[in-house]
C-alpha cells in the first residue's frame, strides 16, 4: 500500500448534458509530491478537482485516495478522505457569519469536535503561520483584503493538519506580489506537514514555483505530463503555446468565448 | 399540435420541480431526526425568525384587529348584531389572520433572507467548503433553519393572536364605545381551543413552508448575484403561494366534516 499513489485518477469521464468535459483523466499523485494541473479556462481543471472532492459525481472511471475507491463510497469513506485533505478554494470561500479564527478553527471544531477554546489557540497558531497576527482572529472575513482572505483560506486548509492539500487557483484575483507571497506559503506549509498538492491553475508562475510535477489538460484529458523543470523542453506544441501564451498555435482557443 | 408541445414542456418542467422540492422536503424531514444536530444555530435561527419578527407581525396583526373591528361594527350594524363583533375579532384573528398575515409577513422577512444567504454561500463555494471540512450542509444549513421556522412561528402567532384581539379591544373600546367588560367577555365566550390550536397548526406548516423554501431557492441558486436575486424572489412567490394553498388544506382538514 505504501508505494501505490496517494491520489490516482483512472479514465475519468464526467459531462453536462451534452457537453463532455473530462474525457478519459489518467494523473497519479504519489505522497509528498506536489502536481500543478494546468490548462486554459474551461479545459475541466475545476471539474477534476471537483471530482475528487466528492463535490461532483464522474460519469464513468476511478478516483483512488491511499488506495481506495472514491466513486461511490459511502458516506463515512468520503468523510474520512475529507478528514485528512484541505482545501484552499479560488474565492477562499470564507464563511461569513463566522469570524476569522472560525473559520480557520471550522474542521476543528465541527470536524474533530475539539473545545472551542483548544480550537481558538490551534487556529491562532495557524493564522502566525500564514503570517497573520492574532488581532484579525475576531474580524469578519469580509473586512479582509483579497490576499489576507487567501492566507486566511490557508490557514483553515492547513489547520487539521491534513495529509492532502488541493488548492484551485491559488493566486488567481490577487496582485503579483501577494500571489508570490501565497505562493511561499503553500509551498513552506506543504514541505512542514509532508503532505501531497494538487493544485489546478492557470498562472505558470505559481505552478512552477508550488510544483513538483505538471500536468496539462486539454479538452479533458492530460495531453501532458512530466516534471517542472521539463516544461521549457518539452517539445509539445500545444505545451509550448499555452506557457508561451501565444494565439497562433496547434490549441484551439474558441476566443468568442474566452 | 404546435401549441400542446410548449404546454406539455411547462407541465413537465413543472412535475420536475415539484419532484425536486418534494424530495428536499424528504431530505430535510430525515436530517431534522437524525443526528448530528447543531443546537448553537438552532437558537440562533429561533431569533433569527422569531425574535427579530415579531416587530413586524405585531404592527401586522394588530393593524389587522383594529380593521376588522371597524368594518365588521360596520357590516353587523346593518342588521344590529354589532355585539358579535369581539366574536368575529377573535375567531378571525386565531383562525386565520394571525396565522396568514404572520406567515407572509415572515415570508417576506425570513424566506428572502435565506435564500440569499444559502445563495450567496452556494454561488461563493461556502457550500463545498462546507463539504470538504467534513460538514453536511443539510444538517449545518437547512436543518437548524426549518426547526427554528416549525418552533418559532407558533410562538409568533399566538402573540401577534394576543396583540390582533388587542387591537379589536383598542377600536371597540376607545372608538366603537363597546363597554370593556362585555367586550373581554364576549372575546372569551365563544372561543374555543381548536380555534387556537388550529391556528398554531397552520403556523407551524407555514413556518415549514417558509424556511424549506428559502432553503431549497438557495441551495440551487446559479450564476452570481442575477441567481441570488432570482432565488431571493422565487423564495417569496413560491412560499407565498404555498402558504395560501396550505392555509386550505389545513382549514378543511380541520373544519369541514
């Protein structure tokens, strides 16, 4: 069991209706490694990441977290897989009614039932982590800037000290010297707690900086695969125009609808 | 036919939905007696809905009192029955306007708010952050706000009935010239305990009605602030018009033999 993938997709499908979004998703994770999943808007980043969440339901193929079956698990294997990942989302999705050291103490409490004030010291420790004082821990959420909200969404993903991290565009909507400050972060908290990243972006950037690995979807299945420092070589044309950012190239960019 | 194809895709859209809300109400009904049960949001909501409400449903009701005793001192003038106009005031009130005008009233309040709530939370994935940190939204969410809608809006009614019969007292005393003994006398002599009770009955389906609503129209917003606001006005409409169904049903099931 120990050397089989912490994380193993095999030929994931998944669609709306009509539409095929995920068309055949193959990705092995192996633990402590961190993956990016690149890819342009609506190549199905967010599905997969859904997928393997339990958010979403896949069509037909396999998800396999420390190798067990998480496509129609039952409820107490997908809390269980939920219990030892954290997850970092794209708006940080705080909870409003809540306060900041609440939200950062949610799995603590609800999730492990510890004392709300043994879960009050643990998520001060956290937000010190994320380089966040304990004078924001009674502010709401929404009295926090953009990036203070993300090291806030860290903090909670990190707090149970998970052995899976994911985090959905994590720089996305944020300046460029915030987005590298989150950047250090998530890679410092993942090499602290040891644990596995999967990470689906868009910003090259980050995903050189956070990864050990890339993995580039195209029309919902991964055309690529292979470490960071081989993404410059690689001699996939649809690879190089993407990281190039070019428009003329072999990818078919619906630009109408970008 | 061309024009029985559109009318069959609304009637099918409309089974559909019907379906979707029935097996909600299913979900609900089972989560509101399994546990886990947050307690803490519990009492939260019962102020939420309840205590924060009660401004509203005590103008409400008591406005409504003092109407019906002018226009019915007028209508029973007609034909000198002008003494059973604190009979008619408490039947009235206890039966069915306290617990309608509070339902719509709260409707309008509370089904609103937490549509938008639950909208905002679904459209900003507060929802799925809810999932992935080992949380049930429907226990989190929905259960603590139809338990708080079921509890609280009896309460609400059988003090906006008391504030509604006041009114009638205020009017029929201080403007109708009823003499206050006779009137109290009259309000109590020929009301009994299925008026009441009926009415408590209707509250607590309507305070069902209300907070499933908000909380169906907002676990299934879509599409930024256009699907909160939309999910915010189908929590009103779609509870307003339930309530008004309900309030027969319930009336029939218990008056009519």
């Amino acid at each position: 069991m120990s050397d089989s993938p912490k994380i193993s997709l095999t030929d994931l499908h998944k669609g709306f209706g009509t539409k095929k979004v995920l068309q055949g998703v193959n990705l092995d994770v192996a633990a402590g490694e961190s993956v990016a999943i690149i890819g342009g808007s609506g190549t199905g980043k967010s599905v997969t990441l859904k997928c393997i969440l339990g958010l979403l339901t896949p069509d037909s193929g396999s998800i396999k977290i420390d190798g067990v079956e998480m496509v129609g698990a039952d409820r107490k294997t997908n809390e269980a897989m939920q219990a030892k990942s954290g997850m970092l989302f794209q708006g940080a999705a705080l909870f409003d009614s809540l306060s900041v050291w609440e939200n950062v103490a949610f799995g603590l409490i609800e999730g492990q039932g510890m004392p709300r004030k043994e879960a009050h010291d643990i998520a001060i420790k956290r937000l010190s982590d994320v380089g966040l004082g304990p004078e924001i821990a009674p502010l709401s959420p929404a009295s926090l800037s953009g990036g203070m909200q993300k090291r806030v969404g860290l903090a909670r993903a990190i707090a149970t000290r998970p052995e899976i991290l994911f985090f959905d565009e994590p720089t996305t909507g944020i300046d460029p010297i915030m987005g590298d400050v989150i950047n250090d972060l998530i890679v410092k908290c993942t090499r602290e707690l040891g644990a596995c990243a999967l990470t689906i972006t868009h910003d090259m950037a980050s995903a050189r900086k956070i990864a050990d690995r890339i993995a580039f979807l195209y029309k919902g299945t991964i055309i690529w695969d292979g470490p960071v420092a081989d993404v410059e070589t690689s001699d996939n044309p649809y690879l190089q125009q993407f990281i190039s950012g070019n428009t003329e190239g072999p990818l078919d960019l619906d630009l109408k609808h970008l | 036919m061309p024009i029985l194809a559109p009318i069959g895709r609304i009637f099918l859209a409309f089974l559909a939905v019907v379906g979707r809300v029935t097996i909600f109400a299913v979900k609900t009904l089972v989560h509101c007696v399994t546990p886990r049960f947050y307690f803490r949001l519990i009492f939260k909501q019962m102020c939420e809905i309840g205590y924060y409400s009660l401004p509203v449903v005590a103008m409400t009701t008591l406005f409504a009192g003092m109407v019906l005793a002018l226009q019915s001192y007028s209508g029973f003038s007609r034909f000198s029955a002008e003494s059973a106009v604190a009979t008619v005031v408490v039947i009235s009130m206890t039966r069915e306007l306290g617990p309608v005008l509070a339902g719509l009233m709260v409707a309008g309040r509370v089904g609103a708010a937490i549509a938008a709530e639950i909208g905002t939370m679904r459209v900003t994935e507060q929802i799925d952050a809810l999932v992935t940190l080992s949380t049930n939204p429907f226990k989190y969410l929905v259960v603590p706000r139809v338990l708080a809608g079921l509890i609280t809006l009896p309460i609400l009614v059988f003090i906006g009935d008391i504030i509604g019969v006041m009114g009638g007292y205020i009017v029929g005393v201080n403007k109708l010239s009823f003499n206050s003994g006779s009137y109290i006398q009259n309000t109590f002599q020929y009301l009994e305990t299925l008026d009441v009770v009926s009415g408590l009955v209707k509250a607590a389906v309507f305070g069902f009605i209300i907070t499933l609503m908000g909380c169906y129209q907002g676990y299934h917003s879509r599409g930024g602030a256009q699907g909160v606001g939309q999910a915010t006005t189908n929590a009103v409409v779609s509870s307003s018009i339930l309530i008004l169904i309900a309030n027969y049903v319930v009336t029939e099931l218990f008056f009519v033999r």
